[in-house]
C-alpha cells in the first residue's frame, strides 16, 4: 500500500467518524479500529488527533470551494448555485 494511499484510507476514515461523534468524542483508535490497524500508523502519518483533524476539516473546505468554483462557471444565478449546493450535501 503506497504512502498517499494509505494517508487517503486515514482520511476517510478520519472523516467518517468524527461525523459520527465529533472531534471531542473521537478517539485515535476508533479511527485505527474503522481501519483494523494500530494506532501508531495513525501517529506516523498526522502525530495527533488535532492534526488529522484539521486535515480532514481542509479537505471539506477544499471541496466546498471547488463546487462553488465549478459552479460559478457555469453563470448560474447565486440562489441556483447555493440550491445546488446544498442539494448536493444534504
């Protein structure tokens, strides 16, 4: 498994839980049992939950800055684009 593979697996993974019980009521090894790994490759790649966490937190933003970006492409009026948007998240 290749380092960007596996740091992308952490991520979802990541993502997925701290949905589900947010960044206070996440442990480190719920994310490494989402995964069936140990905790110390969880620290290898991001050294703290604060630090996976923020790294999930930017790759959400990043993907609500690229829909807007897309969208605002397309010339669509903003009550569109925001219709849109959150069609697509919700």
């Amino acid at each position: 498994m290749s380092d960007v593979n596996t740091e992308n697996k952490i991520l979802a993974a990541a993502r997925k839980i701290f949905l589900e019980k947010g960044k206070t009521g996440t442990r480190m090894q719920d994310i490494a049992g989402e995964l069936g790994i140990n905790k110390a490759l969880l620290h290898y790649y991001f050294r703290s939950k604060d630090r996976l966490y923020q790294k999930v937190v930017q790759g959400v933003i990043g993907e609500f800055i690229g829909f807007f970006a897309d969208a605002a492409q397309l010339e669509q009026p903003f009550q569109q684009v925001l219709r849109s948007f959150i069609d697509h998240y919700y």
